[in-house]
C-alpha cells in the first residue's frame, strides 16, 4: 500500500487550520471506506477476482456488506481515471468527516440548550426547504452506493470550503448576454434581477462565473458575457449545482467539475424538457393511483446560453416545498434517512420508526414493518402506474425523493430532479398524452426493457434496498419478511399488468456503476438475484 498522500493538507493548514487536526485524522477511516465501497462495487458487479477474494454477508439485490477493508482504493483497480477519482474521493470525505466533526457538537448543544431529543426536532419550524438541506447534510458520505460520491475533480481545496455540501452558503452570480445567446426561459421577474439594455439573463454559480472567467476571457472583454453586479447567497444542497436562494425556488446550475463519474454541467436538452415534463407528469399525476400524494416539485423554467456546447451556462428553476405542507407535516431527504443524527447517534430512518411507532403502537420490530409496508404504498403506486400506463420512468433513487411524515407516518412524497427519467415513447403514445422532447434527447427510448430497468434500480434496489437493509440494523426487521411487504404492494399495484412479470422476475437489472466507468460508456446492467421473486 502506498503512504496516505495529503494533497490538500498545506493548504488547509493556512485556509482552516482549526479543521487540520480532525482531516490528518480522517484520513484513514475516509481510505478504508472508499476501498470498501469500491470493493462491495466490484464484488456486485462480478468484476476480476473480487468475488474470491472479498468475504462479507449477501443482502438483496446481491448487494454485500463487507468487512472494513484496509486498503489504499487505488491499488484495487488499474484503470487511470478512476484511480484519480478514487484518490480526490478519499481526500474530499476526510474533509468532510472533518468538517461535520466540527459542526456536530453545536447540534448537541443546541439539542440540549432546546430540551430537544434529536436534530429533526431541534428544526421544526424550520422552512421545508431550508430543513431539507440541512438534513441532506448529514449525508457526508454522498452517493449510498458509489465507492466516488466525494470525488471533487477540479476543485480545490477553497473551493471545497466555499461550496461544498458541509458550507453554510455559496452564490449565484449573473451574466447579462445578447438575446441570440440565450435559450429558453426568462428567468429575471422570478429571480427579482434586473437586465438592462434588451439583454437575456444567465444565472450562474459563482464558482463557474470565476471559471468562465478565465477560460473565456476574451468573451468577457469583448462585451459577449457582462458580470451584473447583483450576487445571491444560497446553501448548496447534496447535488451542488442545485442551489437554494432565499425563496421557494432551487436553481439547478452548471457545475463543470466531476462528482461520482459524472461532469456536472447541464445539457440544452435539459433546461428545455424539464418544463416540459412538468406540465406532462402535473397532468399524469392526478390520474394514476397515489398520484394525489405526489408533490412535484416541477420544473417550470429552464435556460441555456449558447456558449461552446451550450453545457456551461444552463439553469433549471426547479419549485420548492414552502407554502405546500400541512401542519406538522415534516420533510426529510431520502438520501439522509441512512445518516447520523448527530444528537443521537442513530439514523434519521431509526428515528422516524420510533416515532411511528409512538403513533401507531406495537413493538419495534412490528413498526419497522409497519411503516416500510406504508413508504412502500407511499412510493411505488405513482411510479410503477406511471411507467406502466404512461410510458414514465422516474428515476426514484433516494437522492430525488423527499418523503415527508406526520408522527413518523409515510404521508407524502416530494419528486425532484427530472433529467435522469426515461420516457418510453410508444406507452406515453397510446396513453394519449403528448410530450415535445428536445430533439436527441437521451431520456427518450423506444425499448420496454429500458424503462423498467430505470425504474426497477431505482425505485426498488437504491431506494427501498438501502431502507430495507437499514431497518434490519435499527430495529431487527427480518430481510426476507421485509420484501414480502413490498411484493404485497407490487402485487396491488400491477395486478393483471404485464410489468408484473419483469419487477418479480428471478434476476432483475442492476445498473453497474464501475463497470460503466470502466468501459466509459452509458447505462450498463448486470442480472442480480432478486428478492421479490419469492413468494410465501
């Protein structure tokens, strides 16, 4: 094993000195969890000699969970790319585990101080949206299921301070352009900022201001790109190029750095669909069962500047969750139900089953399955009927969905993020609705397996997998038992549907993250066993 390489330390010494201490010693925990993740990936996905030479326990889906493996990520492949992912991944979650180290004794103070029991509690009041970044915050880990959700390729050290998910704020910067320059929606009346001189708006996130700057300088000196003096604060969320200014309005933003595998700039197609599909899936919505729960948070206006391939200047206004919910009404990001509340040392999923259980009565491990039977009912009938119906596969991973609960209690579910779904062409046409998408766009498919292979990862191996997995530690909920509650729900749902047949089939499509980065192509899929075969 080479030695651990602290490329980031000089510098944090003079940025955050009183952050070094808890970074060096990180540094390790960050290396060993990483070359688990990337090894459990491996392992999954039937990739070299993983399987002979990892040993851990089978879960779902043949997902395993190994024992900690003490090794440097890198050594473990030898593709160069991703070893530069997986060492910035390293070096971006010891920071991170620095960051939150430092963060968390004041939620314990303020817990304390408040005669509160837990984090959720001390944020009651707190606006929805504001709420559900500061859950998605404890997430520090990012993607449940990539060996790489802290790889920040392009950033430094500042920039990760400044911008990254742990960061009290960032900003949004604006770009005054020549109309023809300018793509799609304008965005001024809704974001309160004036364009003098017949000019379009771009808002921008003021890290690729800063790095458009001195990419293009020649752009901004000829007059094509001018800095409007207007800047607004706004909190990263656990996507950082969505951000969220005072309001009700995230913005989805060009980001050209790399986070997992992926670059995070915009494409046109998608500030031109997101609109689009939002006035399609409003109306699809209050047509299929459980859609009257589904809170959309829409995507009502989209621009592009048309400036290279039109990827670094985009922004998507996606709708917040302020003024829609109930009283007591309370959200909490999936992606965050797996992370630590800080005050009580347990997840936020284990907190919410003891208040469900508090509600509803009965034992611990009844109310695990109590209420994974009710998030089941709560997820799956709108999406499986929109994909079977409609020809819709959302992509209902745990980073787009946003539960909220009453007591504990599944009540509502808040959709996000529309760039990742899969529209199967010939359903939504004898469904009788009309979609425009932007010509050439990926999520347009014309193959059945396809789309429910989007929605069978998704929904039920990132989603419900990582839930169910959890509450077997949390509170002893037996495996088996678990995925018979969601096949009582699928059964329900696409009862007589052909789609049936595929959800419950002996494998089902796994989407193989590395493997993907490793060929540097797109969707791949490996065949894993599947629990919802079964039937008792």
């Amino acid at each position: 094993m080479r030695p651990l390489t602290d490329p980031i330390g000089a510098e944090l010494a003079e940025l955050a000195p009183h952050l070094l201490d808890g970074y060096a010693a990180a540094l390790p925990r960050a290396r060993v969890t990483v070359a688990t993740r990337l090894a459990e990936a491996l392992w999954r996905e039937d990739l070299g000699d993983a399987r002979a030479r990892f040993r851990g326990r089978r879960h779902a889906f043949d997902r395993v969970l190994l024992d900690p493996v003490d090794a440097d990520p890198v050594d473990l492949v030898s593709h160069e790319g991703l070893r530069a992912e997986l060492d910035s991944a390293v070096h971006g979650l010891a920071l991170a585990y620095a960051r939150r180290s430092a963060q968390d004794p004041g939620h314990r103070a303020a817990a304390a101080a408040n005669g509160v029991a837990d984090l959720p509690a001390l944020l009651d009041g707190t606006p929805p949206d504001e709420r559900t970044v500061r859950l998605e915050q404890l997430a520090v880990e990012g993607h449940n299921l990539h060996p790489c959700g802290r790889t920040r390729l392009g950033w430094g050290t500042g920039d990760m301070i400044a911008h990254d998910l742990e960061s009290e704020s960032t900003a949004i910067g604006f770009l005054s352009v020549r109309p023809e320059l300018a793509l799609g929606d304008d965005l001024s009346e809704r974001l309160g900022v004036a364009v003098p001189g017949g000019r379009r708006l771009l808002p921008v996130h003021i890290w690729q201001l800063r790095h458009l700057t001195g990419r293009h300088p020649e752009l901004f000196a000829d007059g094509t790109l001018r800095v409007l003096d207007q800047v607004l604060p706004a909190r990263p969320t656990a996507a950082l190029r969505t951000v969220l200014p005072a309001g009700a309005t995230y913005l989805k933003l060009s980001l050209d750095i790399q986070v997992t595998s992926t670059r995070r700039s915009i494409s046109i197609a998608s500030t031109r669909n997101g609109p689009e599909l939002s006035r399609v899936l409003s109306q699809l919505l209050e047509r299929v069962p459980g859609g009257d729960r589904v809170l959309l948070m829409a995507e009502p206006m989209g621009v592009a500047g048309l400036l290279e391939d039109g990827r670094q200047l985009s922004t998507i206004a996606r709708d917040g969750l302020g003024g829609r919910l109930a009283p007591g009404e309370q959200p909490y990001p999936a992606s965050a139900l797996a992370a630590t509340d800080p005050v009580t040392g347990r997840t936020l999923l284990a907190g919410l089953v003891d208040r469900y259980a508090r509600t509803r009565g009965g034992s611990s491990s009844a109310a695990a399955a109590g209420f994974l039977g009710e998030y089941a009912a709560l997820l799956l009938p709108p999406v499986l009927a929109l994909a079977a119906r409609h020809g819709i596969g959302l992509e209902a991973h745990l980073q787009n969905c946003v539960p909220t609960f009453v007591g504990g209690v599944p009540h509502r579910l808040a959709l996000r993020d529309l760039a990742g779904l899969r529209v199967h062409q010939p359903r939504l046409a004898a469904s009788g609705a009309a979609l425009h998408l932007w010509p050439g766009s990926v999520i347009g498919t014309e193959e059945e397996a396809v789309l429910l292979a989007k929605v069978a990862y998704t929904a039920f191996q990132a989603h419900l997998g990582e839930l169910v997995l959890r509450l077997g530690q949390s509170h002893a909920l037996d495996e088996a038992a678990a995925w018979q509650i969601v096949r009582d729900v699928v059964d329900e749902a696409l009862a007589g549907h052909p789609d049936h047949a595929f959800y419950t089939a002996p494998t089902v499509p796994h989407k193989a993250l590395t493997r993907m980065r490793l060929a540097g192509t797109g969707d791949l899929y490996v065949p894993v066993q599947n629990p919802l075969h079964a039937r008792s």
